[in-house]
C-alpha cells in the first residue's frame, strides 16, 4: 500500500465484540483491532472524516458514507456525498487538509431520514456526489445535486441511475478555489456519465425523461470552459 499509493481500506465490524464474535467467529473483533492498530503505525488511513449525520449508526441505503475521488498527479482529492467539504490528500495520506467546496444552490446537505428513509429522497434531498480532475485545463469538476421534487410516475431509483431530475457542476481551480457553477436543465444530461478530453468536457445527453432519448445510443454533448 505504502508503494502503490492508489487504494485506501474500508474496515467493517458488526459493533463490539460479542456482536462481531458472534456473527464473524471467535477472535475476529481483537483481530481486526490488531489490524487497525498496525495501519496507524504505518501511517496509513482507513478511516472516513467526520460529515453531517456520521454519527447515526442505523444506515438504511449504504450511501451516507460515499464518496468520490480522484488523483491529480500529486494529490488524491476526496468528496464526500453528504459533506460540502473536500479533502486533499497527499499520496502517502500522513497529510490531509480539508477545503469548503459549498454549492451555491442550497445551504446544506440533507441525509436520509434513519427510519423512515425511502428510494425518493435520493431524487429530492440535497447532496454531493462525483469529482473530476481535468488535466488539460488543470480543474476539478464537483457535482451538486440541489433539492428538487419528484414528478408524478416517475419511479425514484430509475432516476437516480439517471443522475436524477437535475445537477450543477462547481468548477475549481488547480488551488481549489471556486471558479463558477452551473445549474443544468431538468431531465436532459446524465452526470453519471461524463469524460475528459483535451477538446472540453463531455457529459451524456442519453438521460431516459430526455425527449431525445434512444436506448440504443449513448451520446454525449461537448462542454468548453469560458472565461467571463
């Protein structure tokens, strides 16, 4: 891990040790407190930052502790799906520095309820979600999903695949610093799916509720940074 420096270690425990004992095997739990001792000795991380609602323990989707990441050459970049902030990190990981990276289209971001959580607020809460790194003009491309609605017949998990009603993109520089963002039409591009290359930013326009949908192509539109 040390040499490759491109992986970081997700560990999962059931919660104490009679819990984890009991479903996992006689032993595991102090194995696993042996294993985490030895990643902190050698400097490595395997553990996430603090975020807005880590400490509800009952997690129904599995996304509240989600996140992105990309690697710009020198540093990995990591952005939390519930956290406005970003986290730049060196390769080896003995320095992390955490940076705002706010939306200006909502004031915070809203997790799921812990017990009546459904399929729906993946569509309507807001959140953050993908970070990209552009080598060609030295930028990062951070998507936000601000509160939206769900409309009538539409059915939440399709959307979400979808990269759901609609998303802005915040655009930084190569110091982090926001450079502008822009909110994109209702039901028209798929953020899920976007790509690099030295002519601009391409995002796929093959969203299902788009009215030129075809299932059997993916196409995509060409996007280009303007200085105003």
């Amino acid at each position: 891990m040390l040499r490759v420096k491109n992986f970081v270690p997700a560990i999962s425990v059931e919660g104490f040790e009679e819990a984890t004992d009991g479903r996992r095997g006689d032993g595991v739990f102090q194995k696993v407190r042996r294993a985490m001792q030895i990643l902190k000795e050698k400097k490595l991380p395997f553990d996430y930052p603090d975020y807005p609602g880590s400490e509800v323990k009952l997690k129904r989707y599995g996304m509240e502790a989600s996140y992105s990441r990309c690697y710009d050459g020198q540093r990995f970049i990591y952005s939390f799906h519930y956290d406005e902030n970003i986290y730049v990190a060196t390769p080896e990981h003995d320095s992390i520095r955490k940076v705002s990276v706010k939306s200006k289209y909502f004031d915070k971001v809203q997790l799921p309820d812990e017990l009546t959580a459904s399929p729906e607020d993946f569509c309507v809460n807001a959140w953050y979600n993908n970070l990209l790194y552009d080598p060609y003009r030295e930028v990062y491309y951070r998507i936000a999903y601000p509160p939206s609605t769900l409309d009538k017949g539409v059915r939440p998990m399709e959307l979400v695949q979808f990269g759901r009603k609609n998303f802005s993109i915040i655009i930084l520089d190569k110091d982090f610093r926001i450079l502008g963002e822009t909110l994109f039409p209702d039901n028209t591009y798929n953020p899920t799916i976007m790509l690099v290359r030295p002519e601009g930013l391409y995002i796929s326009d093959s969203h299902y509720l788009n009215p030129q949908f075809n299932d059997d192509i993916l196409s995509f539109r060409k996007f280009e940074l303007k200085e105003e």
